[in-house]
C-alpha cells in the first residue's frame, strides 16, 4: 500500500514509527512531517494541510491507497470528506463526525440525549446569562469555549471571581468562544482511552494518562501534555469495562442513530469519580502525547487495522497488545506554552537511543545535518520496559543523556502509577 501521513507532531512521528513496521507499505509520504518522520517517510513541505484540493490531487497522482490523518484541524475541515469523493480511503473521520471534538456544544447535547455519562451543563451566548447562571451554581465549576481553541478554551475556575473573569476571557478566542459551555467541576482522576472504530465496531487501546500541566505534581499551567504513560492503573479491568459499555459503545450508536458514522480513532477523555469514568472531552483523532506511550505497546499491524477501520471490517480483527509498560517523557523549550527560544542544537538523541529510548520528535528542525529545537514540545522519548516502576527508571536515563539550552521537562511522569 502506498500511505500519506498528515501532520508533523509527535503523535505523527509515533504513527510514523509504527506505520513503517508494517510489510503492507511500499511507498510513505509525510505531509509535512518532521525530521524524525524523514526517516521512514518522504516528507512533503510544499503543500498547506488546510488544501483539501491539493492534497486529494497529490493523493492522486502518487496513487495513495490509504491517507492517516493526524491532527483535529483538516478532519474539522472536511479533508476526509474531499479524499472520499475523489475514492481515496482515509484513516480518520469526517467533518460530520469531527464535530465530536469540533464542537463541545454538539459533544455535550449528543451525550445528554443519549444518557451517555458526562458533568451537567448549560449552553450560553449571553456572558450576562452565563454570569447569573455561575453565581446560581457557584464554585469550582469549569467554562469552556464552544469551538476549537488549540487547546487553551478550557478554564476550571477554583472560585467565584475567576469564573466570572473566564467569561469575559472566552472573547479572546473569537468565533470558537461566542457560545460557551459552562460544566459542574468533576473530582477525580482523568485517563485517557484511545479506541479504533470503523463506525460499527469500536475496539479500545490501553489506557494511558496524560500529564497536561507544566511542572512537577500538577503544578502550573496546562499544556499540550508534558508526558504519558500506559497502561494507566486507575482504569482497573472493571473501569475498562464500564468505559466501553457506557461511553465507547453508546457514543458509537449515538453517532450512528443521528446518520453520522465515525471512522478513525477516537479519543474519551475520563474523569474517574469513584470508580465510575465519565466524559471530560472527546476528540477525534490520537492524543499527543498518549500515542507516544500506546502504540510501543501495539504488537499487532497498525496499517492492517487502519485499513479495516476506514473500509469498514474492524470486527474481524483481533489486536494484540505487550505486556509490558511504556512511558513517555517530553521535552520542552523553556518558556513553552508562552514564548521560547527557538533554533537551539540538541545533543545526545544517539546516546540515548543507544540506552534503549524511543525518540519521537515533536518540534525540531534540520538544519545542515543537525536536529535543532523549533517548537515548544521539542521531543518525546519513550521507552518500554517489564513494568512501570523499571520504565521510570529508564526513561529518565534516557533524558539525562539529552541536552539543549532551556530544555523543560517534568521529572515525576507515571508517578501517580504507582501510588494506585
Ligand atoms: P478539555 O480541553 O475539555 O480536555 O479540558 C482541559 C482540562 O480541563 C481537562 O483535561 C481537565 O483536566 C479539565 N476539565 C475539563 N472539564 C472538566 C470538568 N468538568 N471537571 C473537572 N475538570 C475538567
Ligand atoms: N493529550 C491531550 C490531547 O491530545 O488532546
């Protein structure tokens, strides 16, 4: 199979990595890419991944069979809807269905006709409105703007005066903060559950956790994520279980009984409250960095159930998965998520290799042979071992033998594994 990979993260270098194993691929695009992903893929620069048109001509001409679509932005857009009229099969949903993650406003109202577990909510358009309504409930509560927000749409407001300032906030992101979502606050322990679906069939991957704040214990802003792990301990076998027949199941029915049908990979973001998962967020694609910690794990064919998923015959596969543990750490530029130096040289990604890390680049350059930094998550290293606690212990070797100016990371991924 001829495959184009769209994106240029980390999660796209991890479905690089792993997409590359597979005997079924011949030729391997990536559109941009990255320079970790040139290793196994050309990598495409002259073409936007907001061109739908462009894209679906290059898919042509190149004869893709199957095109894995990475990041939210060109599945809200309608990519996998172009590529479908022009009868090239995508790895990823369409624009219909990606309003799961496209809006939180079609996300909450789909969940509550159809019983699916989720905090309670209003919908406002009037900040007025949505003030009153805030003093009525009062604090903790959380305040979401409807739209796509790279991220950053999301305030948990701890007291009063923080929520009401979060509504005028919710201005700042334009047409995606014009209605906004306000939510009861849920105590308890997020996972993330990454599921493979080809519209009938949705098979869940390992669960992982996710680390969105800055610095060590939760501390500091909310990021991308600054690291992950799986499996998570937090979903026990009976949260697992839970998970797919509350949420993973019933969201599937639900899409279908609105005429939608969502193929690709979706993502559940839990809150675990008591042993019971209930739905933070669904997004429509691989999480960043949770994929970085998952697909080391998968020991089955990732393109042979991509394409089961995209032409509809997921039921018939079955996916085995290690035993093992996996954690991945990232490294950020200092100053990320506001400004930072970019263009700094990187050191040691041999050495560590050489001790066993799986590196995945998220935000890096070449420049004359040399990997220099150029985003705000810089790497990813990952690594597997028998069990989490033996992970720990190598991934931060593994760090240690890396090194630019500023570089940021968190020294206490997958601890909460141990303390469940
Ligand atoms: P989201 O972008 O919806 O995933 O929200 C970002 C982060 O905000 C989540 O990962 C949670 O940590 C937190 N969050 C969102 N909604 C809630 C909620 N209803 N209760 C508690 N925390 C929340
Ligand atoms: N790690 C969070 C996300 O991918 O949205």
């Amino acid at each position: 199979m001829n495959i184009l990979l769209i994106g240029s993260g980390g999660r796209e270098h991890a479905l690089a990595w792993k997409i590359a194993q597979s005997p079924l691929v011949e030729k391997f695009y990536a559109m941009p890419g990255n320079p970790g992903i040139a290793e196994y893929a050309e990598c495409v620069k002259n073409i936007s991944i907001d061109d739908n048109a462009a894209i679906v001509k290059f898919a042509q001409e190149k004869n893709i069979n199957l095109v894995v679509v990475g990041p939210e932005a060109p599945l809200v857009n309608g990519l996998v809807d172009a590529l479908e009229v022009a009868g090239i099969k995508s790895f990823g949903c369409k624009k219909d269905a990606a309003q799961l993650e496209g809006s939180k406003i079609f996300a909450k109202n789909l969940m509550k006709k159809y019983n699916i577990p989720t905090a309670k909510f209003e919908v406002f358009d009037n900040p007025d409105a949505a003030k009153n309504y805030i003093r009525s409930e009062g604090a903790p509560i959380v305040i979401k703007a409807d739209g796509l927000a790279a991220g950053k749409g999301v305030i948990v407001a701890q007291n009063l005066d923080d929520a009401l300032n979060a509504v005028d906030e919710m201005k700042n992101f334009g047409a995606a903060g014009s209605k906004i979502v306000i939510e009861e606050f849920m105590d308890g322990e997020e996972a993330s559950i990454l599921a493979f679906t080809d519209g009938k069939t949705i098979i869940p991957m390992i669960a992982a956790q996710d680390h969105k704040r800055l610095n060590d214990n939760d501390e500091g802003v909310n990021t991308g994520g600054m690291g992950a792990y799986a499996p998570a301990p937090v979903v026990t076998a009976e949260v697992a279980k839970l998970a797919e027949e509350t949420i993973l199941k019933p969201i599937i029915a639900a899409l279908n009984a609105e005429k939608i049908i969502y193929r690709g990979c979706l993502y559940a973001g839990l809150m675990i409250v008591d042993g019971v998962p209930k739905v933070v967020e669904f997004n429509a694609r691989f999480g960043d960095p949770e994929t970085q910690a998952v697909l080391p794990l998968l020991d089955s064919d990732l393109v042979e159930i991509m394409d089961a998923c995209a032409t509809g015959n997921l039921s018939d596969k079955k996916i085995s998965w290690s035993d093992k543990s996996a954690v991945c750490v990232v490294l950020a530029s200092g100053g990320y998520p506001k400004s930072y130096k970019k263009n700094l040289p990187i050191e040691g990604l041999d050495a560590s290799k050489n001790l066993g890390a799986i590196i995945f680049h998220a935000g890096t350059t070449e420049v004359d042979g040399k990997i220099l930094t150029s985003g705000g998550r810089v790497l990813g290293v990952t690594v597997t071992a028998e069990n989490i606690k033996a992970a720990i212990e190598k991934v931060y070797k593994c760090v240690d033998a890396i090194k630019f100016e500023n570089m940021h990371y968190r020294k206490d991924i997958a601890a909460k594994a141990l303390k469940n």
